[in-house]
C-alpha cells in the first residue's frame, strides 16, 4: 500500500458516512446542554473545568479501521501514533 497524502487521506475521510448517536453519545450531549444552560456556569467555565485525561473514544467504520491499520504499520508506527499524528498535522 502507497503512502497516501493529505489530500488523499482527506477524500477518504470525507467519504465516511456520518454515524447516528447512539445512546452514550445522546447522554453526554444531554450533560453539556444542562451544564451551559446552568445561569451560574459559562460554557467557557465548563470548557475549563472538565478533566482531560487524554483519551478520545472514536467509533468508525470497520474498512476505515482496517485502512489506517494498514497505513500504521506501513509507517512502521503503531496505531495511536499514526492518528496522532494525522490529527497533529491536520
């Protein structure tokens, strides 16, 4: 497999279909919209008081997992490296 460039990658990218919200993703929007509309808390103030920890959880489609699985190891990196690194340089 080729390495792809930036734009290549950005056409697949944005060839991914858009995946609905399951019922995680809906509670913690839930938990957003009741923290900004809290009159004492600024979504600013939100923002800066969350924890971040570092971790995302991403859901994908398989063959795209499957892709940048390929493109990791082509790159002779692991997986997490490969991604952050694609989101770094974005």
């Amino acid at each position: 497999m080729a390495t792809l460039t930036h734009e290549q990658l950005q056409a697949k990218i944005a060839s991914v279909p858009e995946v609905a919200p399951d019922e995680i993703d809906l509670a913690m929007l839930a938990e957003i919209d009741a923290e900004k509309s809290d009159e004492y808390t600024s979504w600013e103030t939100v923002k800066a008081e969350r924890a971040y920890n570092g971790n995302i959880s991403l859901r994908i489609p398989k063959d795209l997992h499957r892709a940048l699985v390929g493109m990791a190891k082509e790159q002779g990196v692991s997986l997490n490296q490969y991604c952050l690194y694609k989101l770094a340089s974005g």
